[in-house]
C-alpha cells in the first residue's frame, strides 16, 4: 500500500466541520424533528460531562455569532472576521476565535483551491493557535471533549489543504491526530448535533471506499466499521438540527445523495436550500447549477449561469475562472440543445476554454468537451479547417480509450 493511497485515505475520513447558522428547509421534503436523537444513532452516551465554558455549546455565542457565521458562508469575509476578532479579544486563550478566523481563510482558498496559494501560511497558523489552546485545554481535563472537537477539526483543515498541495508526510501525521481526537469527541455525541458530524463521515465514506477502491481494503481494517445508512441519517441529523456544523453536513449529504441512483432530487433540493441561504457563496452556487444541469432543470441551470457570469463580471469573492469555467459550459450547452442559438454556443463553449486555460484546468471534463461541441459545430457548418483544429485537442488531452477521443481521432484521419 503506497504513502500516497493511505494519505488518500485518511483525507476523505476527515471530519471538515465547517460552521454557519441553520436555516429553515425551504424544500418541499418534510423532516420530522431530530434533536430527539435516538440512541442507535449515537455511539457512545456521554457520563456526567462538566461543560461550564464551552464557547460551543454556549447559546450566547451562539446568538451573538449567527449573523457572523452567515457572512462567512456567503462571502463577506471582512463582516465575520471583524465579530471573530471581537470574540478573540474576550477568549484570547480559547481555540474557538482562531479557528473561525482560519475556517474564514479556508473559505477564501475553496473557491479555486489548486491556484489560491497565497492564504497557504495565514490558515496553518490559525490552525496551529487553534491546536495549542485546544490542546492546552484537554490537557487540563482530558474529558472536555469541546477541546477535542477543535483539536480534531483542526488537525482535518492542517491535513486537508496539505493533501491539496501534496505534502503528504504532513497530511498522515495531521490526519491521524485528527480520527485520534475525533474517536475521543464521539464521548459527546448526545450533548450537540455538532459532534455527529465526524463520525457520520466515517460510517459512510469507510463503506464507499471500500467498494470504490478495493485496494484499500487492507487499510480500512484499521478504522471502524462503517455504516452507509447510518451515515447518512447522522448527517441529515447535523444539517437539520446543527448550529456551526450544518452548512458542512448539507454539503456532504449534498455529495452523497447525487451519487446514489434514486436520490439525485434529494441532493438537488439541499443544493438549492445551500444556494438560498447563501446566495452569494460561489462554490455552492456552482454545484448547484451543475446538479440543476445533470438533473434537466435547464432553465433553473441557465439563470443560475448567468447569475455566476453577472457576479464574475463585477468581482464578488470567490467568483473566479473555475465558476467562470462551469457556467460558460451549461450556458453553451443549453445555447446549442434548448434554444439553437448556435452562434451564442460557440461564444460560451469559447470562453469556456479560455476560462480553462485561464486556471490551467484543461484535462477537465468542461474544457475537453467545448472543444467537442465546437468541433461538431464546425462540422456542421462544413468548416474542416476548424473543426480539425478542435478535434486535434480533444486527440491531444482526452483519455485514449475514451469515445470522445476515438471520434476525434477517426475524423482527424478521415480528413
């Protein structure tokens, strides 16, 4: 088993427990109420916890951090930063201040991860204040779980990004301390939904890579035994009923449910909840123009579209190539198939590709097959010269055994 593929590993299992205030279910699906949590659910029933000072389970600072959590969801860095340090200044000593600043560092990066290098070193040393007090605080008392709640959240965002940069020494010796402090926090599953988020993870993704790829079976003999059901209900748990951790938890049941066959509306739906309660988060109003586009809704899919290119144009945070990327594919596709406004196609399916180019991401599925579509829409016009010139990158980038590059290949022969 290579460094890399337990490194792999040990990053899905991460608990990302990102934070922001729950919203009411704008979807037609019903949920019956779930802080009731029955105990099937729950691994382990907390003894007698002594919890005076947990900033986390702390109704106050919950109230006083709603509208901070919101803004950093939606993208108004400066808002949720300037409450962050207010809270800083009152606990400079508690982990919860520095690791809100550094979840807002995060949240700047996600949008464009592989090209947002620049936050790098300001998000570890959040991460890294954040584990010094957590750990003084366990230290101290080694059943304040709220402590090991920061220590394994932080340890996750430490290994997370260092996976994304390939340091993967770092990642295994982060995300090990991560499911160590995590398995210790699960004591706490009863006192908060926030506490489930982590091992709902585990009890799904521990099953879904066991039958994705089989050869890391040997390594999931080390982690606990996973439950794909429970999994979900334990996140469905934490999106309806969680404070700081149900943004996260609507994402990972979002990521979830679009990969099952029957649950692909299901997903839709929280796409659409994530997308109205914070409309200006350009990473959630992406994936849920492509849920909108996988799922048919092709009108939902071009409004949404051209909301991202409307937002791109006047520079709002986090709207950027890669969303310029999406949006500029389904309104291409849509131009061609729906409205049969071919010369619009060809514009979108064009910046496409310069969107692509633009954040070096032409290995994707979006740039390959703009090309595609152009090609066909040269051929169509009787424009070999042109068509050539896109079939000749679909050959050049595509998988070999691929159908889109037999077919370039077969026309780039026959002409």
């Amino acid at each position: 088993m290579s460094k890399k593929f337990y490194s792999f590993l040990l990053l899905l299992l991460l608990p990302l427990l990102l934070h922001a205030q729950q919203q009411p279910d704008t979807t037609s699906r019903q949920e019956a109420p779930i802080r009731n949590i029955d105990i099937e659910n729950v691994d382990v029933l907390p003894s007698a916890v002594e919890i005076d000072g947990w900033l986390l389970l702390d109704k106050d600072i919950q109230t006083e951090l709603d509208g901070a959590m919101h803004n950093l969801y939606n993208f108004k860095y400066d808002k949720a930063e300037k409450q962050f340090r207010s809270l800083r200044r009152r606990y400079p000593q508690h982990p919860m201040p520095y690791f809100l600043m550094g979840l807002t560092t995060w949240w700047k990066i996600m949008p464009n991860i592989a090209q947002t290098k620049q936050y790098d070193n300001l998000l570890f040393a959040y991460m890294d204040t954040a584990i010094t007090y957590a750990t003084r605080l366990y230290e101290a008392d080694n059943k304040n779980y709220e402590a090991c709640f920061f220590l394994a959240a932080a340890y996750g965002f430490d290994a997370r990004l260092n996976g994304e940069r390939h340091n993967w020494r770092r990642v295994t010796v982060s995300s090990k301390r991560a499911l160590d402090y995590l398995e210790i926090s699960k004591q706490a599953n009863d006192l908060s939904p926030e506490f489930l988020c982590g091992q709902a993870l585990i009890n799904y993704y521990s099953v879904w890579l066991s039958e994705t790829y089989k050869l890391l079976r040997p390594v999931l003999l080390f982690f606990p035994k996973g439950n794909q059901q429970l999994g979900v209900e334990q996140l469905r748990i934490v999106a309806n009923n969680g404070f700081y951790a149900a943004p996260e938890a609507k994402y990972f049941l979002m990521k979830v449910l679009s990969e099952q066959k029957n649950s692909a509306r299901e997903a839709l739906a929280v796409a659409q909840q994530l997308h109205q309660t914070y409309p200006d988060n350009a990473y959630f109003e992406r994936l849920y123009a492509m849920l909108c586009f996988n799922e048919g809704e092709f009108w939902e899919c071009e409004k949404i579209s051209k909301d991202i290119l409307d937002k791109l144009n006047r520079g709002l945070p986090g709207y950027e190539g890669t969303s310029g990327r999406y949006a500029t594919y389904f309104m291409g596709w849509i131009m061609q198939n729906k409205v049969r406004n071919l010369a619009k196609a060809k514009e979108y399916y064009q910046r496409c590709i310069v969107f692509a180019e633009s954040t070096s991401e032409t290995q994707s599925g979006f740039y390959l097959y703009a090309n595609l579509n152009l090609a066909h829409l040269a051929n169509g016009e009787k424009d070999v010269r042109r068509a050539k010139q896109y079939y000749a990158v679909v050959a050049e980038r595509a998988e070999r055994k691929s159908d889109m590059c037999r077919e370039a290949q077969i026309y780039l022969k026959n002409n």
